[in-house]
C-alpha cells in the first residue's frame, strides 16, 4: 500500500506537486493521467525518492520512506522508463540481473530467474540472454526492460510512460502482457501515461493530475461517465466515446445470463466494443457468452450495448455533444 | 575488431601491433649492430653509432618519463572529471573545460620551456611539463565521456537502486571509458614527442641522439634517435587502438 | 544557485570566485618579483608589499580587493560584471605594478641587474584572470564577449609595452638587447607557419572532398596521416633531414637542404594535412542529406549545389579545424627550431641550452601569444561561419568525436604532435 499524505514538491518557484493525498492498495494498478507538467512524473519519482518531497509523506505499508537508504528502497520496487535505460555495455542477461546482483543472490538462482523473466516477456532466453541492448528491436529493449524491473520479485512496480515510444501493435502486446503478470504476481503498479486509452485499458483506478493537484481518482467508468472537470472530458475524448465506454465493460457484465444460444460464443472478459465489432462482423444481434471453464454463461443483445446505465447521465451528455 | 586470443598466423603478419612492436625491439637492441651500415652510409663520421648511452637505456627512461606523467595525469585528470560532474563539484566544472581547453592552445613545447625558468633543468621540470600538458586532453575527455552518458541511464540505475559509487563505477566509467581512453591517447602520443624535446631541458629520452645529432652534424645519430621514437610512438598508438577496441568490444557483438 | 554557508556563517554564492580569491590571497603571499644583480645569478625574492609604496600602488590593488568580495555577492548579471572587470583589470595591474616597482630597483642597481616575475605575480595574475573568465562564461557572454574581454587585457598590457613602463623588467631588457633578432624571429615564425599552410590548402580541401565523395579514398587515405599525426615531430623533422640532403646533393644548386626551412615547412604541411582533409569531410558529411535533395529538387547544378549549399554549411566545421591545424603548426614551428628552421623557437632553444632563463621567456611567451592569438582569431571566423550556416555549432571535439564509432575516417582524432 501506498500513501501520499499532504505530499508538496516544487522546483524554484514553480510548484510541480501541490498538496497531493492518494491512497495505492495492495494489488492495485494506478494509472497516473494528465497534460505534460502536471506533475505525474514527478509523483512517480518520489515515490521511490529519485525526486525528494518538499512537504507531507509518503508511506509504504504504513513506514515513512524517509526511514529507509534510499537505495535499499529502490531495490524494493521496480522501475521502468519511457526511454528504457538499459545499460549498453551489458548483455540482456546481466541487465535483468541488475538487482538481484545489488541484492547478493546466488548466480544460480539469478540465472533462473532471467530465464524464467525472458519466457514470462516472450524473449527466447537462448537467443537473447547473451544478447546486447543495441542488438534489439524498441519492444524487444522494453521487454528486457520490464523484465529488469520485475527481477527481484518487487511487490511496487513503478512505470513512467513505459510503452509511449512504441508502435502501436508492440504497445497492445506488451500492454496484455502486462496485465497478464500482474494478475499472476498481483504486484501493485503505479504507471504513468498521457494516453488515456492505454489508462482506460490498464487500470484499477485512475488519477488524473493538472498543474500539480489530483483533480479526479476514480475507477475507468466513473472517468468516462461522470469526468469531474472540462479538462478530464477532454483527456477522455469525445470521439467514438461511445466505444470507449464500451471498453471498460465486459461481455459478461451485460448478458442476460438465462438465455441460451448455439454458435460460436464469446469469452466473458470480451470488452464490449469488441463484441459489438463481432456483431457487425457476423451480421447478428445476438451472440452467445461463455465464461472460462468454457460453459455458457448467457446471451449478449445488441440492445443490451446501446441500453445505457442509471450513471450514464453525465458521459451521455459528454458523448452527445460530441 | 579481431581479439587477442585466436589470431592465426596470418593475423600476426598483418597486425600493425605486433610487426611494431617487433621492429622496435629489433630497432632498441639491434641499433649497435646497423653500426656497419650508417659507417657506409655516412663515411664522413668518425663515430656513425651514438654510443653514450644504450638504446636501451634511453627507451627505458623515455617510457618512464612517458608513463610516469601519463600515469599522474590520468590519476590526476579523471578525479578532476569526475568531481565536477558530481552534483558537489558541478560549479567547477566550466572553469575546468575552459582551462582544459583554452591550455590546449598553449604548444606543448613552449610549455616545456617555461617549466625550466620554473622548476630548473633535468628530468623534473620534464616530467612537471609533461604531467600538466597530458591532464588536459585527460580532463577535457573524462568530462566529455561522462557529460556524454545517456540520461535515461544514469535514471534507470539510480531508479534500480545504485547507489552513488555504484553508478560511477558500473555504469557511468564504463561507458565513459572509450572517451576517456581517446583523451588518455592524444596526451600520450603528445607525450611521446614532447619527451623526446624534453632532452634539451636535461632529461635523458630518446630525443638525445638526435639532438646531439643536430648540434654535432651528425645525420646518424640523427636517424638512429629519430626511428626509435618514431616507432615508439607508432607501437603506442597501435596499443590504444587495441584497447579502445577491447573496451568498445560490447558495441560490435 | 545553491547556497552553501561557510566561512563562519557567511553565505558564499560562488564558490569559483572564492577559490580564486583564496589562490590570489595565497598569490599575495608568494614572492612577488624576484631581482638579481645579473642575469646569471639567481635572484632574490621581492614581496607583495614591498613593492607597494605609493597611493597609486595601493590603488592597482583595488580590482584585487574587488575580487576578494566577490564570492558573497549573488550571482547576478552585474555582480558578474564586477568579477569580470575586477579579475581582468587585476592582471593588467599586475603587470603595471610590476614594472614600476621594477623601474624603482633598478635606480639604485647596476644596469645589469635584472628584475623578472615571481610565482606571486603568475599565481594572482592567473587567479583574476580565471575570475573573470568563468565571470563571462556565467553571464552567457559569447565568442565575441570574452573575446573583447581577453583583447582588453591584451590591450592595456600592450600599452604598458608601448609606453616603456615595463621596460625595467628582465623580460624587456633581453628583448631590448635582441630587438632586431626577435623581430625577425616572429615574421620567420609567423612565415614558416603560411608557407605550410598554402600547399596544405592546396592539397587538403580537395583531398577532403575527394574523401567524402569516395569513401575508398578515405580509407587509403586518413590511416596514412594518422601514422603521421602519430610520429613526433622531433623524429619527422630528423627522418627528412636524410632523404632531402641526399637530394640536395644530387641537385646540386637547387637550394634543397636537409636543415633549414625546406623540411620544416614539408614536415608541417604533412602534420597540418590531417586535421584540414578530416574536417572538410566531416563538414562535408554534415550537411544533411535533406538539404542537398531540396536544392537539387529546386534546379541547382552540382556545382551550385557545392557552392551555396555544402560549403556554407560544412564551413564552421572546417574552420575549426583549420583553427587544429594553425595552432599546431605554431607549435611545430618552434620545435623546427631545432634543424634551422629559425623563428621564435631557435630564441627559445638558445636560452634553454645557454641555460639563460629570460631568453628562454622571450622565445616561448610569443609562441603561445601567437597560438592564443590564432586560435582566438579562427573562433571569430568560426562564430561568424556557424551564424551563416544558420547556427550550425562547429563543436569543439579536439580529442575525439564522441557521436561517431570509432576507426571512422571522421574520428580521426586532432592531436598536436609535438
């Protein structure tokens, strides 16, 4: 858990982090959302002391991290930058080794845990353990550089634009793939962005930030159907708001779950807007839903996407104006 | 960049290293034995061999004059580079590239002179002159390299959890290390020359057969002082570019 | 600007101009002259203040006690402004003071006493230079700014000359005692050095261009001067002596020589080749690409092209490194010296074996003025190129290029052989 009480920071005169209070728990994935200058960033780095606060503290698991040598803190969490940072005068292997290296483990072990990372990022650990950083494509050095973050089991992953320099198709991936190890780990990650899709994709909770204060924390749907200011609608987007409000629900969450029907069914985590995308495809206005065991759970209705929900009200109008 | 190990034959043929470094040993011991040679060459000369002091001797006390100041110059060079782009030492640092670069401008041979009315003569003001000239380009390339290591670097390995020395010394040195090395090899082969003219303050290098040579008219000692420093200096420059391969090996895998 | 409080609770915003008001107080310290009653003897040491002694001494120290404040001053535009004019003005004192105190000794000695600096003097002189320098860097004043200050210095010390104050000190003497010798060494220098430079031109810039068309002429070409710019000048100047005079003799009356200007002058256009045919190509290489299509795309012939294009833009480059090339060969020139060449280095040398101190002053002091004054001279034409060229920075990279990979014929690297 992580806990920002009062926290200030500012640079000369300029305040880039103004009176910040937000709460991270266990297991969440924060998505940290604003206009560059915001002070997203500069949240991030605090929380691992790369930037010192000015005011106000910032708890891990209820400890001040003043308490603590700001190096053994960093090796606690993990860390990952839009630019990568890997170091090019080390293999891939040594790279993902950083940490577990500062920390003293046994090379064996340090072994195993780069070949099972490389597996977990989809790199062949034969091809690329030995491999150097400037041998690799951009999403091939993310990966490597997800993977050195993940190391040393951190239970705070810390991402500042991590996917921001990369072509779309290698973005979506590395995005699922994400998700994916944090589901498995449950490890808290606290991920920066510009991109609000990206943040409606990956997050528990979203904060959007603006000229140093938190103007809104809430959940992808709260976002989208009640943004507390002009400036939250504008980060959301009025163009195909509707698909996007789509996106944060799933299939399951709409079926009429007593209904049966044959055919080719959809998996209950299907977003909406994909399963809108398989209507049209197919030409039909039912489709059948199957949850994970692959039993069915329930008939998708085209009339059930376009039925809008009692907190709708305000995205609507968002939406309509558009 | 072909490694030390596995050359085969051929290799050592074609490698500029070893064949100089052949023929500068040839030339350090076998010089007494040219003594026919530059007899016919130069019938005119009553001594056709410099023979006060060894070749090997005057090699010795070159490479030590050389390597002495180099080494203190490096010591010396690299903690001045370091210390300003510490955040501590930051505000040093342009008056440092200023000196560094406004005293490249000064002819190593001039400073050499002025060390004399300074220090006296002999070996001393030699290696004084020697020491200063080299911290330039030393000081001037460890800023440069350092300055020149990536941000994103430099945060990614704070960000992991490196602590000041560990920064330095795993990530920023390293990288930094083939511009360092460039700055060490332009104040060596500086060195190298500025040595053998260290002869007319009093130091005994290899410049010492060519400059008697010059005073006495004698074309022998002349060539004889002038091909062993040349190959020297050649030998030398062929090492760095050895290493510089060697610490840049991980750019070429 | 960080704070750091020191000195016993006073607060110091620069912490440069306080290790430059310590060396100079240090400086204050040191003897300041030093005075012989000839110039084999050596001297003994005249203090600071023992050659203060009158109101108008005490006043060529207030830039000194200027500096001394500098260091709690906040580093605004004009606080360092003052750094800048109290350190330039504080050298320039120096020197007045120096030879006034220089011209007091010598009433009551013999005229062949002699009067010469003391590391006092080189200490403080140096320390209110280097305030003032790292004053204009702060203020972001650029070539021409600190040009203008470095030249004012260089002004009122050429006053000083002018005027005869100065003529007391064991420097001016031995020049006076030399004055056609030392005029004639400085035009033989300054000659030596464009006798070089024409047949490098000549060759150098085709050369280079030729290197970046073709990159196989690169590589046969830029291994070979690298050999060259390795080899130490002392054993290039020796290794030509041979062959020439061989030549010589089998021509005889064609004035070639193994000693002399002849293999001087050769043996500085091979050394001056490098840094000439590497920069015009490196400059030449950065010119983009997108450029050039543009201006093809618009109708220019190649020739056009090469005049309006490539050459205003790989101008500052190659500039500077004919300011590598100019510097070294000052240097060069001196070493040159040593097979006959004359000019300021034969002065140099005379001292140095006849172990005569002030004349050794008087050959080496000019060579560096000259390489100083070469080098701050091509900045101008470097600033000025690079505004035309659209503010393209010739980068000052002497030692290597740190953006190319090595073994590129573009990172060649500039060094001074000596």
């Amino acid at each position: 858990m992580i806990q920002f009480e009062r926290v200030s920071k500012r640079f000369g005169s300029w305040t880039a982090v103004d009176t910040v209070s937000f709460t991270v728990d266990e297991g969440e994935f924060r998505v940290l959302i604003g206009p560059s200058g915001s002070g997203k960033s500069t949240v991030l780095r605090m929380i691992n002391r790369l930037i010192p606060a000015d005011g106000g503290a910032i708890r891990i698991d209820g400890e001040d991290i003043v308490s603590l040598k700001p190096e053994e803190l960093r090796r606690r969490m993990g860390y990952v930058i839009q630019s990568v940072g890997l170091f090019p005068h080390w293999t891939v292997e040594r790279n993902i080794a950083t940490v577990p290296a500062l920390l003293g483990w046994p090379k064996p072990r340090i072994r195993d845990r780069v070949t099972e990372l490389l597996e977990m990022l989809n790199l062949d650990p034969r091809r690329y353990r030995g491999a150097y950083p400037h041998q690799l494509s951009g999403g091939q050095q993310q990966r490597v550089g997800v993977a050195r973050a993940l190391a040393a089991e951190p239970r705070i992953l810390l991402m500042d634009e991590p996917f921001s320099a990369l072509d779309p198709i290698t973005r979506a991936s590395l995005q699922s793939e994400l998700s994916a190890i944090r589901h498995r780990t449950g490890t808290t990650v606290v991920f920066v962005t510009h991109d609000m899709d990206e943040a409606l994709r990956l997050a528990d909770r979203i904060a959007v930030m603006d000229h140093g204060r938190m103007i809104q924390c809430a959940t992808p749907l709260e976002i989208l159907t009640r943004p507390a200011s002009p400036l939250v609608r504008d980060l959301v987007g009025r163009e195909e708001w509707g698909l996007k409000r789509l996106a944060v629900e799933t299939a399951g969450d709409r079926a009429r779950r007593q209904e049966r029907l044959g055919g080719i069914a959809l998996p209950v985590e299907t977003p909406l807007h994909r399963a809108l995308s398989e209507m049209v495809a197919r030409g039909t206005e039912r489709l059948p839903v199957v949850d994970g065991d692959g039993r069915p759970a329930g008939v998708l209705h085209l009339s059930d996407l376009v039925r809008s929900m009692p907190d709708d009200a305000a995205g609507g109008q968002a939406g309509g104006r558009a | 960049m072909t490694g030390m190990a596995g050359m085969s034959p051929r290799d050592w043929l074609t490698d500029r290293l070893m064949l100089g470094m052949v023929a500068l040993v040839a030339l350090v011991l076998g010089m007494p034995s040219l003594k026919p040679l530059f007899a016919a060459l130069y019938p005119g000369l009553d001594r056709p061999l410099y023979e006060a002091d060894s070749f090997v001797r005057l090699t010795l006390d070159h490479m030590a004059l050389v390597g002495g100041s180099s080494l203190a110059a490096i010591l010396i060079g690299t903690g001045a580079g370091i210390a300003v782009t510490r955040p501590w030492g930051r505000e040093f640092r342009g008056l440092l590239e200023t000196v560094a670069t406004m005293g490249q401008t000064f002819p190593p041979v001039a400073v050499l002179a002025l060390a004399v009315p300074v220090i006296g003569f002999g070996p001393e003001p030699a290696l004084i002159a020697l020491t200063l000239y080299a911290l330039l380009p030393v000081v001037e390339n460890t800023v440069a390299g350092l300055e020149g290591v990536a941000p994103a670097v430099l945060d990614a390995a704070r960000g992991l959890g490196m602590g000041p020395a560990e920064v330095l010394f795993r990530v920023e040195l390293p990288l930094a290390a083939p511009v360092i090395l460039a700055g060490v090899r332009t104040a060596v082969i500086i060195n190298v020359g500025t040595a053998a003219i260290a002869s007319t303050v009093g130091a005994k290098t290899l410049g010492l057969p060519i400059i008697v040579g010059l005073n006495g008219s004698n074309q022998a000692y002349v060539i004889q002082g002038a091909l062993i420093v040349a190959a020297l200096a050649v030998v030398i420059d062929a090492g760095f570019d050895r290493l510089a391969g060697w610490l840049t090996r991980w750019s070429n895998a | 600007m960080t704070l750091h409080r020191g000195l016993s609770g006073t607060v110091v915003h620069n912490r440069v101009a306080l290790l430059m008001a310590v060396a100079a107080v240090a400086g204050a310290l040191l003897p300041f002259l030093g005075f012989a009653p000839n110039r084999l003897l050596s001297g003994r040491p005249v203090p600071l203040w023992a050659a203060v002694q009158t109101v108008a001494d005490i006043g060529a120290l207030l830039p000194g006690l200027v500096l001394l404040g500098t260091p709690f001053l906040r580093p605004t535009r004009a606080a360092l402004g003052l750094t800048v004019v109290a350190g330039a003005l504080l050298a320039a004192a120096l020197v007045w003071l120096a030879g006034e105190q220089a011209a007091r000794l010598a009433a009551g000695a013999s005229p062949a006493a002699r009067t010469s600096f003391a590391s006092g003097f080189w200490v403080m002189a140096a320390a209110g230079l280097l305030a003032a320098v790292d004053g204009a860097r702060r203020m972001g004043l650029g070539t021409a700014g600190r040009l203008a200050v470095g030249g004012s210095v260089a002004a009122l010390v050429a006053a000083l000359l002018a005027s005869g104050h100065l003529d007391h000190l064991s420097l001016l003497k031995e020049y006076a005692n030399r004055r056609d010798v030392f005029a004639d060494a400085v035009l033989r220098h300054v000659l030596l050095v464009a006798a070089a430079l024409v047949p490098t031109l000549l060759v150098g810039v085709p050369l280079g261009v030729a290197a970046h068309r073709r990159a196989a002429i690169g590589r046969a070409v830029f291994p070979v001067l690298n050999v060259v710019q390795t080899v130490p000048s002392i054993a290039l100047f020796g290794l030509l002596m041979a062959p020439l005079a061989a030549l010589g003799a089998l021509l005889p009356g064609a004035g070639i020589s193994g000693v002399g200007p002849l293999p001087a002058v050769i043996a500085l256009t091979l050394y001056s080749l490098l840094p000439i045919v590497r920069n015009t190509a490196v400059g030449l290489e950065g010119v983009p690409a997108g450029v050039r299509e543009a201006a093809r795309g618009m109708g220019l012939t190649p020739g056009q092209i090469f005049l309006r294009v490539d050459l205003p833009l790989a101008l500052p480059v190659f500039l500077s490194g004919l300011r590598v090339t100019l510097v070294q060969a000052v240097g060069l020139a001196a070493v040159a010296a040593l097979i006959g060449a004359g000019g300021l280095g034969a002065i140099m040398f005379q001292g140095l074996f006849a172990n005569a101190l002030d004349l050794v002053l008087l050959g080496a002091v000019p060579v560096i003025l000259l390489a100083v004054a070469a080098d701050a001279l091509l900045s101008i034409g470097i600033a000025a190129a690079a505004r035309g060229a659209g503010g393209r920075t010739a980068h000052h990279a002497p030692n290597q290029p740190p953006s190319q990979p090595p073994n590129q014929p573009g990172d060649v690297q500039a060094r001074s052989a000596q």
